[in-house]
C-alpha cells in the first residue's frame, strides 16, 4: 500500500504465548518503539503456524511474515518450538528455491524477558521489507482490490 | 516374466494363499495400462499384462484394498516397495492381508516420449538390452532406453526390495550414484529471477486435476486440506498464481519427509510439470541438514519432520547457504 509515496509494509508476526507475546507486551510497557506496521497473531506456540497460514498471510497482502517462538530448550511444551525449527527451515529453503525472496520470511526466538529484542527485531526486520518493496511473487490481486 | 507372473497368481489364487491379484490389465491401447484387481484364473488369462508401460505405483491401491476381508497378491517393483514400507511405518496397510511379490524392474518407458519420437500406432514393447522393441502396426522400431525412460528411471534411485514375501528374479542393489539430485542443484545454482521465472512457466500450466495427489502414495490423508470446502481453494481451477503456487507448495510439504520419490506425481501430470523437482528439493535439505535419510527403507522409526535435536540448524540457515 502507498500513501504519500512512501512503502508502508504490512508485517505479519506469529508470537507464541508463552515467550514473545509476552515480549511484545514488555516492549510495550517499557515504551519501546516498534513499527505499527506490525500486526502480531498469537499463537500457542512457534509449532501451531501451520505453513499454510505463512502462505495465507502473504496472499491477504503481507509483506513479510515473521516467527516468534521461545528459545529452544525454553518451549513451554517442551518440545515444539524444535519441530517448528524443521518445519519452517524447510518451509523457507522451499520458497527460496520458488524464487521468492527469502529475506521475507524470517524466524526469531524471543523470550518473554526480550522486549528490547522484540523491538529492535522487529524495527531491523521492517527496514528489510521496506527495502524489498511490495510483495509481488506470493500476492493475491484478489486480495488487493481496494 | 508376464508367464512367471501369472502362472504365480494362478498358483496362490488356486491354493487359496490369496483370494485376488491386484495388477495391471490392458487398456485400450498397448500404452494404456491401468492397475486392476483379478479374482480369478480366467480373468487373469484375459487381461493381465506386465510389460515395460508398467509404470503405476501398487502401493496406494493397498491401503483401501488391505482393509477388505481376505489375502491380496500385489506385484511390486524396487521402488513401489519403498511407498508399501513409508505405508506400513504409517500404519495405513494392513500387512498380514497383503502377500508381496517382488517383481525386477529395468526401467518403464513413457509412450509419451516415444510417441514423440514419432512413433505411432503401438500394439506392444519389449526389452531388448539396452533398447525398447516397439511394436508398431507399421512394424517393428527399435529406440534407445536412455531416450524413452521414464524421468525418475533414467535417474533410479534403487533396484533392491525392501519389503517382499516372495521374489521373482534376483533382487537388485541400492543405486548410490544417482544423480537424481542434479536438476536440483541446477536449480539451486539460478538467480533468484531465474527460478521464479522457471517455477511460474511450469505451475502456471496446472490445471488442478489433482492427479499428482491422487496417484500420490503419500497423499493418503482420507480428507485432503484441498477437499475443505473452508479453504476456498477445494475442486477448482487455481485462479491466481498464488492458488497455483500454494497447491504446490503445501502438497510438496504434506508429502515432505515421506515422499520415497516414486515419482509417480510427475508421470501422471498431464501437463507435464516436473512435480518430482518440489519433492526432491525436500528430500535434498532433509539429506544435507538434517542427515542421510530414504523414506520407506525401513518399516519403523520416526520420519524427519516429527523428530528433531538439540543441535538442529537454524532457519537463518536459509539466508546464509540457500539458493544462489
């Protein structure tokens, strides 16, 4: 979308409950700036973001998506934020090889003492996109019609 | 070894090992054979065929047939094992129903490819060396195998049966020198434009018939994630290039750490979309990130992507390695 000119990307952040939802909300409460064009999903864990839902986010008119799960070894179910590591490397690796720039997707583990993290990822992450421009390869005109 | 296999099915159906064959029956034409269950000796002797168009996968028939009351014989070739044990490890076939006999396999050709070569009116083919005879009603023409293989033959993976109860022939050897890996690489070696602009020429002729799902073994899900009508993309034509892109994409990754590379996706595909290329680039980053691993070489044990270590690498690992 562009207003003024200026690349206004819209990011799309899968946080899992436990760890980086609760990081976004500390960087909230110690006034930590972040883009607004981040719109986090909470999700109960890196392992619930089916990779449909990545391809979903792009074709509703995301320009990037990123994930946010608990270190490994600190996942609340013990066990699911390493099966999302599997998954979403290989998810990644498969875009990349579609052509699809792969600085678009990104994963982070950021733990519910990171606000500073979470901002500064997320600030780092949106000048990335800003600087690819609009998402193109995975978009759904359909979804764009306004 | 069309006699020796029906003189075989005619054995076990007569002392009552199995009460049906399931095979491959002529179709219309030579080049048109289609897998087929026999109940008995006089229905073999009609219609069974086993000749080098017999390129369809047995296994998927299994999983619903294995469940039937009663003994099934099924021929299987080197690599159809593979999909039967990936089946088994999932427990989607009822093994003690299913009486396996392993069947040598050379190679199968694609009568597409011949048919290109300008050869018409096919009543029939057979191996000679390393030549296909063909039958034709205007004589006999002789071509290269190397020229009229199917694409997952050229490059097989493997000649060995993992799983039989009965071998006819001798039973064949892993192939570790395969270079079904390097269209991959190829790939991997583009620009980033170059790959999009190759991926979008080739999804952009699907028409969703769903065929590469449906000979899938390992789509053997009994509701698809494309048969939700909830997703807006079940039983129709992609719209978009994203749809086309995401059918893909998501099916490559349902099938991914289970996918034996039957290539059977990209024999059927009408449109002749080289589907086995999605499928192989997850089996590549599985081999080199997450250690050596064949889908269906053993019966037992957790597949890639439902296990995971402490060590693993991280998804940056895409940035730093990726494609070029």
């Amino acid at each position: 979308m562009q207003i003024n000119n200026e690349f206004k990307p819209k990011i799309v952040a899968f946080c899992c409950n436990w760890c980086s939802y609760a990081g976004a909300d500390l960087a909230g409460t110690n006034r930590l700036n972040y883009p607004a064009d981040v719109k986090i999903i909470r999700v109960p864990c890196s392992c619930r973001v089916n990779p449909m839902f990545i391809l979903r986010a792009f074709q509703r008119g995301a320009d990037g998506v990123i994930i946010c799960g608990c270190h490994p070894g600190d996942c609340h179910y013990t066990s699911g934020n390493y099966y999302a590591r599997r998954r979403i490397t290989l998810l990644f690796s498969m875009l990349d090889y579609l052509g699809i720039e792969r600085e678009r997707t990104r994963l982070e583990w950021v733990s519910a003492a990171e606000g500073a993290k979470f901002s500064a990822t997320m600030n780092e992450f949106a000048e990335t996109i800003i600087k690819l421009g609009e998402n193109k390869r995975l978009e759904d005109l359909r979804c764009k019609a306004e | 070894m069309q006699g020796r296999m029906i003189e075989m099915a005619k054995k076990l159906l007569g002392d009552g090992t199995v009460n049906r064959v399931i095979g491959w029956k002529k179709g219309e034409f030579a080049y048109d054979i289609t897998p087929a269950v026999f109940e008995n000796a006089e229905e073999i002797d009609a219609d069974f065929v086993y000749d080098d168009f017999c390129g369809h996968n047995l296994s998927k028939y299994l999983i619903k047939e294995s469940k039937k009351d009663g003994k099934m014989l099924v021929f299987l070739k080197p690599c159809d094992t593979y999909s039967f044990n990936q089946l088994i490890k999932e427990h989607r076939i009822n093994r003690e129903n299913v009486y396996i006999v392993g069947i040598p396999c050379e190679g199968k050709a694609s009568a597409e490819t011949i048919k290109e070569k300008g050869i018409s009116g096919i009543t029939g083919i057979s191996s000679d060396g390393d030549n296909f005879k063909v039958n034709t009603i205007y004589g006999d023409e002789t071509v290269a195998k190397s020229d009229v293989l199917e694409e997952r033959c050229t490059v097989c993976k493997s000649k060995k049966h993992v799983v039989y109860d009965e071998l006819i022939g001798e039973d064949g050897e892993v192939n570790e020198n395969s270079s079904r890996f390097d269209m991959v690489a190829k790939l991997e070696n583009m620009t980033a434009d170059e790959r999009y602009a190759f991926w979008r020429n080739e999804l952009s002729k699907c028409i969703r018939c769903n065929a590469c799902r449906n000979v899938c073994p390992a789509c053997s899900c009994e509701n698809c994630v494309f048969d939700n009508p909830n997703s807006g993309v079940s039983n129709k034509a992609a719209v978009t290039s994203f749809e086309e892109n995401m059918f893909h994409i998501i099916r490559a990754f349902h099938v991914a750490g289970r996918c034996t590379d039957c290539g059977e996706c990209s024999r059927v595909c009408p449109q002749n979309i080289p589907l086995h290329l999605l499928n192989r680039k997850f089996i590549k980053d599985i081999n080199e990130l997450y250690g050596d691993y064949q889908a269906g070489e053993e019966s037992e044990g957790r597949t890639p992507l439902t296990t995971y270590t402490k060590e693993d690498c991280e998804p940056s690992i895409v940035n730093e390695r990726g494609c070029k």
